[in-house]
C-alpha cells in the first residue's frame, strides 16, 4: 500500500512539473515557478511515513511535497494558472502553495521562515497535549545556511519539541555549489551543536528515505526532542524560469537522469516482483490522467473576481 | 549617446567603479556565474574575478552585515539583495547598524556601503517578492534612498551612490531592467537629492519615481490630447529630498497628484503631501493634495488582480481630471 503511494505520488509530481513547465513555455503560466524534477522519492518518501495529522512545512520548490501530502492536483494547477479555483483562489501562486485544510502549510517565498514557523506549530502541539502529531519542515541546502534555520534548530531542541528537519540536499542552491558556501559539506553534522540525533540517506532511494522517515518519527512523536533527515538528491530542472545552466555541465545533468529515484523504483519493484510492469505501467497511465484532467480544470475555471481581491487581508 | 538597457547601466556604473577605485567589491547570492535573479552582473565575474564578485551563502543577515563592517574600515562594498523584500530578513543591520554607525560612534566611522536589490511589481511574484518598501527605509536618518526610473539615471545615480560616504539603498525597478535609453558614452554622475523634471507643464504637477514614472509620462501623453498639460517630477532619492523642485512645480501648476507603486496608506506619499502642505506652495494650491498608491493589500499572484492593486495609467488621467 505504502510502495503503491509512493509510486503514484511520484509520478504525479513528475506529470504535474513536467506540465507546468510545458504550459510555462507556451507563456500560459504567469510569474515564475521552482520544479523539482528529479527530486521526487524526498517528497515521497518522506511524507509517507508521516501520518495525516502532521503538520507539513514545505520549500518554493514544493509541488511534490503538497502532492505527497494530499493536495488535490486540480487545484494546484488551478493555483498555476491562477484561477479563482486555485487552492489559494489564485492569490499565492506557485511559489505559495499551501492548503492548511490537510494541514500542509506551504511553500514560502523568503527561505528560513518555514522552520522557525514549524518551531511553532509542534510548540503548540505540545501547549495542547496533543500526542503522535509531530511537525516537518522540509528546506534546501543552501537555506540550511540561513540563520533562521540553526535558530529553528536550537530552538526544537532546547525546548525538546516534536520536529523532523528534513533537509533536501539538492547540491546547489540556486547556482552556488554547497562547497563554496560550506566548509563541511556534511550537512548532518548540523545537528550536532544542538545535541539533536541526524540521518543521511540516498534522496534518489524512495525506499531508503521512507524507512529512514518511519524511524525518525517515531523517534521525534516519542517527546525526545527533534531530528534532521538529509535527503541527498539531484534537481534535474533548472532552479526557476530564467536559468540558463550555466553553473553546471550537461554531463552532470545527464548522469543525475541516470539515476531517476523513479527508474530506481520500478526496477526495485519489479526485480522484487511486487507489481508487474503492467500494473505500474496502469497507475503511471492513471497518473497522467489525472494531471490532463487536472489541466482541463485549471483552464476552463474563472479568473479570480475583483470583489475578492480584499478579501483575506485581514481575518 | 548609446542605447543600453537599465540593467546594462547599473552593470555599466559597478564595472566603472570597480575599475576606479580598488576599494569596491560586490557580493550577494548567485550574483558570479548566474549574474543576479535579473542578470545584471552579466560579464562581471570574467572582468573582475571571484576576489571581487563574491557569491555568498543565503546568509543575508551575514552578509549585508560583513558589508557594513568591511564599509567600516574602508571598503566600499556593493551588495545585491536577491528581492528587496528580503531586506526584512536583515532589518535590523540596515536600521539598527549601517544607518546609526557614524552617528553614535561621534563622527568616528562612515559606512560608505551600497545595497542594490530589485523592488516592486508587475512580474507575478506574489506577495513576498513584488513589494516597494522604500517608505520604511526613508523612515531612518542615516540611510539614503535611491530609486531610479531610466537607465542614464540609473548609472548616474549609482555611480554617485557608490562614492557617497553613508549607506545607500539604491532600489530597482524590475519591470524596468529590460527598457532601454541613452546614455552617455563619456563619464558623468548625478548628484543624489536632485530630482529631474521629466515632462514640464502647466496644469498639474505629478510627483512620482520608480516604475511609475513612465506610467506618469503615458498619462501626461493621453492628458495632453484633451488639452491638459502636465509636468512630472522624478525625485530619483526619497532621501535626500529636493523639496525645492517639489515646491516650486507646485506653485507654478497648483495642483498636485503623488504618484508611487508603494501601497498609499503610509507611503512616502504622505511624506511629500506633508511637505507641501507646510511650505508655502500650499497657499498656491486650487486643489487639495491628492495621492495614489497601491490598495492595502498584499500583492496577489493573479496579473489581474495585481494590476487592479496597483496605480495604472488610466487611474492617474482620472486622479488628474478628478483635480481640475
Ligand atoms: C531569504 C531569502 N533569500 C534568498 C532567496 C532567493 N532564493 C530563492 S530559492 C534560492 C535557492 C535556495 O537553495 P536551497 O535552499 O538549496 O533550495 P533549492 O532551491 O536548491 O531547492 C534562493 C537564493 C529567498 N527566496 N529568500
């Protein structure tokens, strides 16, 4: 059942980007967006082995994040090409989805709020005695930089709070490679100061990250405080619309292709003899399906009306 | 003359101080090999070097800090914010720190530093990457606050900005990168706190700066066909001020509209109303002082509802003949 989510949500999140980015290059995506295409088992992996009642911080880069969660695609496209039908009623856009009605707080635009927020939901997890609710904050490498994230981290730690930092170790933040803004590129050890127990896992290994996910909950909802997960990934697409590559090799890019989390899983699958090739083949199909329908949605919705514009500044 | 675009201005006005004065180095994120989110440091990483064109960590509040400090001790820092709207990840060192140095310390240090970062609208990048924070920034004595509306600006004014002995916020305009101008092949500088008559007229005054200075001049156009005639005033710096040309357009046309892109409500428009009504310009007026800004709202990602946020042409010709 796990494996069998894990497959579709992977696969949505690929559909779903590979879309975007195609509506993108006709220009019928205003704005800008961050794909993660290549980053996929994280999302997958990571929040499978959440259970629904957790609270989800997500990174710009989230589609595959709300998606693992629970998001429905209709209305995430919806949000792309900003219809009144979005999960943010065509206000927040790509780099804002969230949908906190499945408890998944979004993707934020200034790097490093994420965590210190998710501080505050697991504080008040604990203010109400609440028990097997833990908070996730997913972040890049290169915002592990930003000083908000090691207040975050002391902050969980020194007031024991249920919090699994999951880093997305993508190698680049934005075009800067992590060796030229790290000394130690070992981002776990970032955990360290903070007495806090890490992880370092495969992030193109959907199954490594899930059971590295499963033990790191469990450790985090049983009150000893929180714990980073570093997921070592690769992000095939450019950073946003208006990058060039140019921090980086074709080559590089082609042997990350090589090593799809999403290749890597069927052939686990299948070599396990889990599914048949006919089975997975069905769900991608079925997949694909559903982001098409997703689309057709999004496009025959309404623009938002402007007698909604000033609604939601204030509560 | 040459035509260049904005952006080349500013590329143009760092490369030309950079070769000047040794003193000068540039940092912020990805700025080398990606040449900043707009590509304006396009070239520079070849001309000058890692030494000099830094990439940093996304480590704001350390690097615009490590600014002032180098500042301090005779560097000349040029640092880029991403998005101006991360200037509120490092406030405290651009309020509490580069502003009040030279002050507290009796005179003892300058922080000749210049922050550049791209600010406002118009681009569909929500809520936290389309702001105009200039009001806040002009709030705090000891900072200087630049907004350039043209490319020949643009360069003028950095390259002054660069020079200048106190901490410059030299703000972007991000629809206005890719326009284009001339500039002058030989060198030259625009003093800081002189503002530009970019349209002179007779009827109304129209203060603005930034982006909505073409929009101001397009309006000043279509006013013209129905026989009203104009006159728009570039402030180019919100500090310091040329209150001169301010009064005095507005004696000469008695009527005035502020313009800026910034939300209205405690936008530096109140500011420049309030400097009018306590000059003597206000017994001159045949109107009451009117402004337009952006609605209270935080900007939305749908381009329609963003441009009903902001002012737009056909609001400035109906604030205008709302005034005669
Ligand atoms: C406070 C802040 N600084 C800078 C940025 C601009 N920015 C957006 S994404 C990005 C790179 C982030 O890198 P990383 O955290 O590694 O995540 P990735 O983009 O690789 O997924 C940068 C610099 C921002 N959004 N917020």
């Amino acid at each position: 059942m796990i494996m069998w989510q894990m497959w579709i949500d992977m696969h949505l999140a690929r559909y779903f980007e590979e879309r975007v980015q195609w509506l993108f290059s006709k220009g019928l995506v205003h704005g800008t967006t961050h794909l993660g295409i290549g980053e996929e088992a994280t999302a997958a992996g990571t929040i499978a082995a959440m259970k629904s009642q957790d609270y989800v911080f997500g990174t710009h880069r989230g589609h595959s994040q709300a998606i693992a969660k629970g998001i429905d695609v209709k209305y995430m496209m919806a949000e792309i090409l900003a219809r009144e039908t979005g999960v943010c009623k065509g206000k927040g856009g790509s780099m804002h989805i969230a949908d906190p009605d499945i408890h998944y707080f979004g993707a934020d635009g200034v790097l490093g709020a994420s965590a210190v927020m998710c501080v505050g939901t697991a504080l008040a997890t604990r203010k109400r005695k609440e028990e097997d609710r833990i908070s996730v904050v997913f972040f890049g490498d290169g915002t592990s930089n930003e000083g908000a994230t090691w207040e975050a981290m002391n902050l969980a730690a020194v007031w024991e709070l249920p919090v699994l930092f999951v880093c997305v170790n993508n190698t680049y933040g934005m075009s800067t490679p992590i060796q030229d803004v790290m000394k130690d590129t070992d981002i776990a050890k970032r955990a360290y100061p903070f007495g806090m127990p890490a992880k370092t896992v495969d992030g193109n290994n959907v199954l490594e990250i899930y059971h590295a996910s499963v033990e790191a909950r469990k450790y985090v909802a049983s009150g000893k405080g929180p714990m980073l997960l570093v997921e070592n990934t690769y992000r095939i697409s450019g950073h946003s619309k208006s990058d060039g590559n140019l921090y980086r090799t074709k080559e590089e890019i082609e042997s990350w292709k090589e090593k799809c989390p999403i290749k890597a899983f069927r052939m686990y699958l299948i070599e396990n003899e889990l599914f048949t090739e006919e089975e997975l083949d069905k769900a991608a199909k079925a997949a694909a399906d559903e982001i098409e329908q997703a689309e057709e949605f999004a496009k025959a919705s309404p623009e938002p009306s402007f007698d909604d514009l000033m609604n939601d500044v204030y509560a | 003359m040459k035509e260049i675009t904005y952006a080349q201005a500013i590329n143009d006005a760092m490369c030309e101080e950079m070769i000047r004065d040794e003193t000068v180095f540039f940092m912020g994120e990805d700025i080398a090999e990606y040449c900043g989110a707009f590509g304006v440091s396009r070239g520079m990483l070849e001309k000058f070097g890692k030494d000099r064109i830094m990439n940093t960590p996304i480590s704001e509040q350390a690097f615009v800090g490590a600014g002032i400090g180098a500042a301090m001790v005779g560097m000349r820092p040029i640092v880029e914010l991403m998005f101006s709207d991360f200037m509120c990840v490092c406030f405290d060192e651009l309020v509490n720190e580069a502003p009040k140095m030279r002050f507290m310390f009796g005179g003892k240090v300058k922080v000749p530093m210049v922050m550049r970062t791209p600010s406002g609208g118009g681009t569909g990048a929500a809520a936290q990457h389309s702001q105009s924070l200039e009001a806040c920034l002009a709030h705090f004595p000891g900072l200087k606050v630049v907004i350039p509306s043209t490319p020949y600006d643009a360069k003028g004014l950095l390259k002054t900005a660069i020079r200048d002995d106190n901490p410059v916020m030299f703000l972007e305009q991000k629809t206005l990168y890719r326009t284009k101008g001339m500039v002058p092949e030989e060198e030259y500088t625009i003093p800081l706190g002189v503002a530009d008559v970019k349209r002179s007229g007779t009827d109304c005054s129209i203060i603005t700066y930034g982006r909505m200075v073409q929009m101001s001049l397009e309006a000043a156009q279509r006013l013209m066909e129905e026989g009203i005639n104009v006159e728009v005033v570039d402030i180019r710096s919100l500090v310091p001020l040329d209150h001169k040309t301010i009064i005095e357009s507005v004696r000469k046309t008695r009527h005035v509209l502020i313009v800026h892109e910034a939300v209205q409500f405690g936008g530096f428009g109140g500011e420049i109303a309030g400097q009018i009504a306590d000059s003597e310009a206000f017994y001159y007026l045949d109107a009451p002082i009117r402004r337009l800004g952006a609605l209270s709202c935080p900007i939305p990602f749908n381009p329609n509802l963003e441009k009903a946020v902001f002012p737009t042409v056909e609001k400035i010709v109906a604030q205008v003949k709302s005034l005669l």
